[in-house]
C-alpha cells in the first residue's frame, strides 16, 4: 500500500496536444499483462533527457543517449517491461536498435527520432521478435487520453500507476504538462529514475529543454531514495511538442510558470516512487540545512535516508534516534563538529505535531521528551530536519521506511 | 544462527600472561545479565587502537584517543553494554571520565592508564552510578582463564559470543594471542568495529603496536560489513604485556609470525561479526581483483556488500546475478569499462562447486547456465569474484545476506 498516494482518475490526468499514447500485450516475460507502451509525437516534438551514471547502464540507455544527441526532434517512445536489457553486451544493443528501428517503420519516420526504454530483469536477453510483433497492437491502441493506460504499463514492482498533470493559463492559451513514472526498488536516481516521462505541448528550444529537463531532475528524481541501490535504466524525458501553438524561452514571461509546472509534475512523480517504496509504510523527508555546501547537504540527507538502521526503527515507530546522529556523523564531513548540529523531528501532515528538538549540543536535548518523539514517529508522513551549523547550503531528500515486505518483495522478485 | 560460526570452548581459549578480566552484573539497562567487564593488565603492558573515523563518535571514543596519546602504557580496559554513550555530549565525556577515575582508584593506577568502551543504546545517557557500584564484583572475579566469560558479557544483538585464541612457539617461548570481538549491527566499520580486543604476551614497542593494530584491522575488521551503518563507537584494542619475557621488534625473525598470528586472531573475530550479522542466514566473501587501485576495489566489493538487493538475492537463493553488474556499475568509478569486466560465483565451502562465470563481455557469459548460479547461491558460503580488468590491484570484503531478520531485530530493538 503507497503511502499516501493514490493514482489520478483517468480523466484527471489531462491529456497533451501532440502525444498519442498505446499499450499493448507483448508477453515479453509474462503472460496477460499490457507490457509494451507506445508513445507518438506529432511533428515537431523536441525531447531532452538525463540518464544514469550507472557504468553498467542499460542498452536502451546507451541508444537513448546517441539518439538525443542531435537536435532533440523526437517522433516516439517505446517501452516495455519484464526485461531491462541490461548487462547484455552486443546483442542488447542489437535488440535496441531493432526496436526502434520497427516502430520507425511503422511510423514513417527515422529510427533516431525513436527513444528505447526497458525496465525488468538485469542479464536476460529482450526477446525483440515478441516486442516487435507487439507493435501494431500498441499503434492501433493510440489514443490522446491514454495517460492512465501508459502509466499502468510500465509498472514493475509498482503497487500503484503514477502520474500527475497540470493545466496552466499562458498568454491566453491553455498548456498543459503531464507525465508518468515508474519505479520502487533499486532507486537511488543518480540523475534520473527508472522510468519518468513528462511532456507539455508548448515549444521549447533545444537547449532550453536539456536545461529543464537537468534542473527537473534535480529537483525531484535526484532527491529519492528507497534502498540505495542506482538503477542501470533509469531515465527521465520531457518532451515539448509545441502542439499549443506557444513558444516559451527563457526571456518569455511565461517562463517560470512553465517551468513551475513541470517542477511541480516531475516532483509528485518522484515523491509518488517513494510513496510506492517496496514495502514502505511512511514518507520520510529529510531536509538539511545549515550546511557548508548543498553536496555536504546532499551526502548527510543520504547517509540519514540510506541507513538500514535509521528506516527500520520508521518502521517501527520506535523514537530510536541516536541511530540518525550516527548516520550524520559518518555521512563524510570530515571537519563536522558534533557539538554544532542539531535535529528536529515533526511530521509533513496539516494539523499535526509542531517540531521537536531531539538533539543539540553533541547529545540530547534537555528539552526533549520520548513521548514527543513517540507520538511524532507514528505518523505515516515524518520530517527529520538537520541544521550542520556549518552555512547556508541545504538540501533535501524523500525516502521511507524498510520493511519486512522490503524483504519479501525482493527475495521473491523473479521466482 | 550464525552461518558456520561456534563460540570456542573455554579450553580453546588460552590465557595471557599478564591479562586477568572480570564480569558482573550492573543493572546499565537491563537486569540480570553481564553487563560490565574488566580487563586488567599487569605493570608493562602496552596498548595501540583504532577507533571509529564517526564524527558523532562516543565519549569513551573520545578518551580512548586521548589517553592512548602518550606512550601506550596501560592497566586496564573497562567495558560496558546496555548503553552506548554515544551522542551525550559534555555529561557524555564526564561520565566516561568518572568510570575510568573509578576503576584506577581500585587498581591504584592512573586514570589514564584506563580505555573505556561502551555498546547499546545512542543518544541516551550511561549511569555511571551504577557501573561504578557494578566495579567491585567485576574486580573481585578476576580470573586469567575468564576470557570465554568477557566474550559473552560484551554483547548486545549478538547470538554468539566472539573470540579466538592462537598459540605459537617463538624462540622457545609460548606466545600467545588471544582476542574477543562483539557486533552484528551497525557494522560497517571505518578503522575497526564495535568493540574488538586481542592481547598477546610477547612485548611489543609502542610505535610497532601501533602500526600492527593499524595493519591489522585494515586486514580484518575494515573489511567487513552487515549493514553499511559505520558505529560511533567502533574500538580495535591490540594489547601486549610483554609478560612472556619475549620482546618483539621489526627486524626480530620472529616477527612475521607474531604478526601473522595477530592477523589470524583479528580476521577470525572480525569474520564471527559477519556470520553472526543481524538476521544472517549467509556468509559472502566479494573478492574484486585487476583493479586500478585497491580502494577502487573497496569501493566496489562494498557497493556489492551493502546493496540491498544483491542481498536479499543471495537470501532467497535466487540467481539474480543482474543485482551484481548494477552495483559494480554505480560504485563510482568513473571511467570503468563495463564490457572488461568479468564476474565469478563460487563457494568457500571445501568440496563444493567450482567457480562459474557468470558474465563478461558486459553481458551474460556464453557458458553460465542458470541451474549453476542456482546451486551455487544455495551454499551457506558463497564468493563472488569479480575482474575489473583495468590493473593489478585487489581487496576482500566479508558480509552476509539480508533476511527479515534483520528488520525484524532491529524493528523491535530497544523496545
């Protein structure tokens, strides 16, 4: 059960002029299960994307990035699950490249204005000839409002479809953002996740698109962590099809706005996999603050979000907190003074507990009460904040607890 | 259970000349059991560590270093479980300092001629009345042959107690090394682990002890890991009275098996940590080789020992060797070529399979079957080898699997 996160109804997830979407049954590992998504771009599209820094990336990945290296122009998307075609040499490029180079006859355009996307298995071969004869199912499947379809599609280990969309008003006309995710183990997003995909139908310029698409990432895939453990295929798209007829640049004054919104998409997208966490039963964000630079920020945030030991006593609602200092202190700051930082516990949810001071002064504080933090730890959504007393810098991170289930679900995956 | 691991016998577990300990029963957070253990070294003896690089590390830490900063010489070792005294700040260090004023004050010796070392419970403050009060019956048991007894009363989550014992014949002389380790959370040691001791009788000089406690964990203790949480208050202990009347330097013929011996000691107890981990059903040794360095090794063999999902893979026997390629692709080495990398699966076991390539050429090897990876993955004991191809350079990690155990144990820890 996600944590707080259900999936949007089909109708709220509003559909993006220039991107048809059809899923269809490939059996790439498994039987009766929609495996294979197609997505097509009207003329025009442009794409950009971040991919992981996995040295033992997927071959869609490596295909991926050779094919945005050009101008961005894109014309689709294709994705299945069951299979990450991943640590599969030669061959896992062959199939790629195989791939989309079926679906670019299918469409009538080029073979690299086509975007391969895998996610499974690591070491097993994609048996292409079965996603190949898939193809005509999932073009004759196309439809504008197939959002929810897709997002359904691509699940894995999901325990819910994620998706979020927005409409904004810009210079009269309506633009609208919306994307999907995929993604629950094996996330430690090293610039992107397992899977997002965000596209809006205003027009935006190559450059400023591969520049959205970074800042996106970092605000959103590159804050979560559920176990740690980077992704071979982890990769996040936005696409602009320029559809609405509205060009924005980075001088427009539509500009934040624009960029508000596909924040705003790709950050409940990112927080939705770490509701979806394998096992989770809370939402913790760990937010610090304080720091000497946002990279120390982000190394603390980690170590807290990482720790085996700092997630399972969430899991237990036990106030175990020493468990947090000693994520700080071996986070990698070589010169932290102990006596400096300091630690608050409260809770994401309205109307809930105010803030609790559990430590300052290198122990606990004088004012802290294990009622306090009880109570606190119970809640389903949980905030740890940190101030390092070191700076200015901060950064936060999102992840949840660990499980029994975390355990089941991964000890099980496969058999 | 511990994976293939039995505490010795009180037999197996030979004196120390010069080295008597003691055990009782103060109250530190729970009845009835052993919690307190003296160690007393006879006038002469000479001691060198190496503690936790935690920045939030314990007070008892903290005064380790501080009287270990003179010339080594040292009287005694007072050891406490219940309560870590880690993350108390100033009454932190105050109470280490009166335990160790306490414990001189009934030995008539310096306090500074006392190491103090505490395991349990972060961030909440030791009763230092009680161990005080506790010391008496602790002296009163002095025994030489006690070390089975100190073994036991230095645990927390362990199942087993932990020590080793070698005897060795040096210019015709018994030498002998005798240690005792705890820990099977929170381990993943940076300089050492959660409270290690070896002592020997031979007479070491301060500089060489040193040195032989620095090597000596980088061969043992720095090479483990349950569960990627380095302790605030991780202590390695080489201890020599220099009772036998046999003084050891570096140009001594008997050196190298003096050394080797303390290796043996130490790698055995650091070992017992891994296979009595917390909910360990598995002992891994990840042995990385042809690297460009040995800390690119490290870096790699514990990407591989703390991913949660290679792991729960070797839990459930599963073959999902993909989990393997993933973890040595985000270990961070920047420019490794994924195609020259070779993995291997195998067994410790004596009589068990042979090695099996399972990939290469960045994919699947040609010849791995499945049915091998599954029976291998079966053992209790299980190596996996892997081959950057890019040097010469090597390093070992040990660690254990991941069960429901461990969430289990460290869900319901402290409540």
């Amino acid at each position: 059960m996600p944590v707080n996160y259900a999936t949007p109804t089909p109708a709220a997830l509003f559909p993006v002029a220039g991107v048809r979407l059809g899923t269809a049954e490939a059996g790439i590992r498994k039987k009766d299960r929609r495996d294979l998504t197609l997505v097509e771009l009207a003329p025009g599209s442009r794409a950009a994307g971040v991919f992981t820094q996995n040295r033992c990336c997927a071959a869609p990945v490596t295909l991926c990035r050779e094919h945005l290296a050009g101008d961005g122009s894109l014309r689709a998307l294709v994705i299945n699950t069951g299979i990450a075609n991943a640590a599969t040499g030669e061959q896992g490029m062959v199939a790629a490249r195989a791939t989309c180079a079926a679906v670019a006859s299918l469409l009538g355009c080029a073979a690299r204005e086509v975007l391969p996307f895998s996610t499974g298995v690591i070491l097993e071969h994609l048996p292409v000839d079965r996603l190949v004869a898939g193809l005509p199912a999932a073009m004759a499947d196309l439809k504008a409002d197939n959002w929810h379809a897709a997002a359904h599609a691509i699940m894995t280990t999901d325990t819910v479809a994620k998706a979020a969309s927005r409409r904004i008003e810009l210079g009269g006309k309506t633009i609208t953002v919306t994307g999907i995710s995929k993604g629950a183990g094996m996330i430690r997003p090293n610039m992107a996740t397992m899977l997002g995909f965000v596209a809006t139908d205003a027009e935006i310029a190559a450059g400023l698109l591969a520049q959205l698409a970074r800042d996106a990432a970092d605000q959103s895939f590159n804050c979560i962590t559920v176990d740690g453990d980077t992704s071979t295929n982890d990769s996040f798209v936005v696409i602009a099809t320029g559809a609405s007829g509205l060009e924005v640049d980075i001088a427009s004054p539509h500009w934040p706005a624009l960029r508000a919104a596909v924040f705003a998409v790709a950050q409940e997208l990112a927080q939705a996999i770490v509701r979806d966490g394998e096992g989770a039963t809370k939402f913790i964000s760990v937010k610090v603050g304080a720091g000497g630079t946002a990279e120390e920020c982000r190394q603390v945030a980690y170590a807290i979000g990482h720790s085996p030991l700092v997630k399972t006593a969430f899991f237990a609602s036990d106030p175990n907190l020493g468990r947090i200092l000693a994520a700080i202190g071996y986070a990698g700051i070589a010169d932290l003074d102990a006596a400096g930082v300091r630690v608050w516990l409260g809770s994401n949810e309205k109307n809930a507990d105010e803030e609790v001071l559990v430590s300052e002064h290198g122990g606990r504080a004088a004012s802290y009460r294990e009622e306090d933090g009880s109570r606190i730890m119970k809640n389903a959504e949980i905030t740890v904040r940190v101030d390092l007393g070191r700076g200015t810098a901060a950064a936060t991170v999102w992840t949840c607890d660990f499980s029994y289930d975390y355990v089941k679900i991964n000890a099980d995956y496969r058999s």
